[in-house]
C-alpha cells in the first residue's frame, strides 16, 4: 500500500510550525454520567498528537463521539470527558474548542486543541462537498490517525483527505495498513484465518473472501455448528442457520478445489443448557444427542488445530471458538490463543470478543498485531478496500 506518513514528515522537518489536523478514532465507550469506561482509543491515539507536538506544529484533533444528529448538540455528544482524559495522558492543557467548522480559532505550534464532536458539523456523515472544502482550509497538513473509521467516507475521514494540501496516514493508521498489508496482501505461507462467532450470515461474505486466499478456514462458535450441519453431522439444539448450510457448503468446495481445507472438529464440549454451571460433557462429533448444545471444540480439535497454528506463516484472528466466558468451555479459545502465543507466524487479531479472549489469556505481547478497528477490520478481511486507503493511496501518487 502506497501512502504517505506522518513520520517521514516530521522526520523531515515538514510539520515544523505546520497547522496540523488529527483524525483521530475518539469514540469511546461511556456510562450514564458521561464518565469514560474504556480508554484504549484514546491512548492509542496519543503517539500520533506526541509526534506532531515534538515536530513543532499547531495541533488540532477530532475524532466523532457517538452517531449524533448534525446541527443539534447535546450535552452527552460533546467530546469534554475525552479532552480531559487526553489531557492527562499528555500532560498538557487540551483546550476544547467547539463549532471550528469556519476557523475563527487560534492553536499555536506546541499547543493542542480538541475540536468537538465532527459528527455535529452539518454535511459530515454525507460528506457534503462545502463541509470539506472548508475542513481543508483548516490545515496545512492533514492527519488520518482512525483505523476505527477508515471504512467510513465521511467528512473528516475523507473529504478533507481530498481538500487538504497534504494528507497522510498517523502512526495508528499506517501500522494497520502495514499489518494488514503483511497479513492479507503478501503473506507467508501457509495462512490461516480463524474466523468464529455466533452466525454465519454476518460473516459469509468473510467466509467467502477469505476461501479465496487462505489455506486454512478455521471456523468456530455458532459458525462452526453450521458447517458441522453442512458436513452431515448432527449438531442437536446447538446455535447454528440451517437455511445457509448452502452457503458453507459453497465454502467447503471452493477452499477444496484450492487444495485447501475448512477443518470440521472431529471432537466438542456438549451441555445441556446454556449456562456457566451446567455440566460439561466431551463428545466425538458424530455422537452429539438430539438435546444436546455444542458450547466448545473438544480437546482432540484444539490439539490438532493448535498444531497447525504453530506450523502456520500467517495467523489472522477474528473470534474466539467457544463460550469462553465460561470456565467449562474455555478450552478451545484458550488452547487456540496460546497456540497462537507460540507460534512464529506473523498473527493479526481483531473483533471485540477476541480482544476480550486476548486479554484473557494475556498474549498481547506474543501476538503481531491486535487491530483497534471493529467494523473497519471486518471490511477489510471482506476483502474491501477502506475509503481511508484509496483516498490517502491517491494522495500519495
Ligand atoms: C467504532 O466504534 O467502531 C468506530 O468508532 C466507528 O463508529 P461508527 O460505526 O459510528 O462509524
Ligand atoms: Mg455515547
């Protein structure tokens, strides 16, 4: 991927008194006071602001908070709960600045101001043509730092990318870009892709994108029950979308005719209901009862992927393959991630359960890559090109 980095231009001196324009992914999680729950955005977002405060340039950040409707601000839209939570992180004022659209502001070079919630400005989830026009009269250097929205085309996510003199991609962003590259775009061989969760449907057209690249399928959870149904096996009153057994089929022949496989466990953890203490009962898969829930892959399943993950070039990771909340069907998830841990294969992982298995099993250091997106990393193992990287790819020619 050909994009230009913010890092090249401030180790080049070009952001030196520059007034600098920070897209940051801000949108955090809060409680009913307002009070910030989670904090990981914004302190991903901090190396980007630092480079350009020791660049020397004026520095503005926004990021959207929420889907707020444009034009009519609420008290629970505003950004203030992230400026001071920023401003700590930094050790600096942040000041908080609101309606920026038309300038009328000042932010000197070392100075950083938070620019309130973009999703209030009037054209931004459209990216009307006069909303980015301004937007790229704001700076001279534009910044896009928001892996998190680089599957939206919006006005600062996009439009200003097209208006600004300069536009390049912050640390965060260009780190993503370059995982994803090394993941999906030349990986090393062989690639494995886990891709669980409770339906199908939401993932078929993963499924089906990554059938054409990877030369593993490893399926889990409620998507593994389906194509369990699609390999004939009784899979009693487990989670599962019978009415796409078609589709996983399709899968199974395409991955086939490459030469590659979709594992189908050969062993799972059963209940008889859907419950942190309800007994757990290993089972081969041929034997699961009509009343039965498949709530885990079995011990023989894990072992054998896990043997593969550790032999894989490529690991990309999206969900966990059990109810790994619970203590008695954990096992799978938890073999899995430390197979993971072991294995010398460059390993992408993203989706909010599998940062929760993650965090769970503590492999954030073993693991290559954990991506800060949720929709924007399912788009791109969907195959899609994100807006953010055409638009900043364009820029950069
Ligand atoms: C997210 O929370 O996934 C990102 O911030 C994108 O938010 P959006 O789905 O409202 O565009
Ligand atoms: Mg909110």
């Amino acid at each position: 991927m050909n994009f230009i980095r913010f890092s090249d231009l401030c180790a080049q001196g070009r952001a030196q008194g520059q007034r600098v324009f920070i897209r940051a992914d801000l949108n955090v999680p809060q409680d009913d006071s307002g009070a910030i729950t989670e904090d990981t955005r914004i302190r991903a977002s901090v190396p980007c602001i630092r480079m350009a405060l020791d660049a020397g340039a004026a520095v503005m950040v926004t990021s959207h908070l929420g889907r707020p409707t444009e034009g009519a601000f609420k008290p629970e839209d505003s950004l203030a709960p992230v400026a001071t939570r920023l401003a700590e992180l930094l050790g600096q004022p942040v000041r908080l600045v609101a309606d920026w659209v038309d300038g009328g502001f000042t932010v000197q070079p070392g100075e950083v101001v938070l620019l309130e919630n973009c999703r209030l400005n009037v054209g931004e989830k459209k990216n009307k043509p006069e909303l980015a026009a301004k937007l790229g009269k704001l700076c001279d250097i534009f910044v896009h730092d928001a892996f998190g929205t680089a599957h939206r085309a919006e006005g600062t996510t996009y439009g200003i990318a097209e208006t600004a003199p300069i536009a390049c991609a912050g640390p965060l962003l260009a780190a993503e870009m370059d995982a994803i590259a090394a993941a999906l775009q030349a990986p090393k061989r062989p690639l494995l892709a886990i891709v669980a969760g409770s339906k199908v449907s939401t993932k078929l057209t993963i499924l089906q994108a990554l059938a054409k690249n990877v030369d593993g399928l490893i399926v889990g959870g409620g998507i593994a029950n389906t194509f369990m149904l699609a390999a004939g096996l009784n899979i009693g009153k487990s989670l599962a979308e019978p009415d796409l057994v078609g589709e996983a089929q399709a899968v199974i022949k395409a991955m086939a005719a490459r030469g590659a496989a979709v594992p189908i466990p050969t062993d799972v953890v059963t209940a008889k209901a859907f419950a942190a203490d309800a007994p757990a009962t290993v089972k081969k898969a041929t034997e699961v009862a009509d009343d039965d829930l498949i709530l885990d892959i079995g011990p023989q399943t894990a072992a054998l992927l896990a043997a593969q993950l550790k032999a894989a070039g490529t690991i990309v990771w999206n969900g966990p393959v059990g109810v790994f909340e619970f203590a008695a069907f954990e096992n799978g998830t938890k073999v899995l991630a430390q197979a993971i841990a072991e294995s010398s294969a460059f390993s992408i992982a993203g989706g909010g359960d599998t940062l929760a298995a993650i965090a769970k099993y503590g492999i954030e250091q073993q693991v290559g890559y954990i991506s800060t997106g949720g929709g924007a990393f399912l788009e791109v193992l969907e195959g899609k090109t994100l807006p953010a990287f055409e638009v900043l790819a364009r820029r950069a020619a």
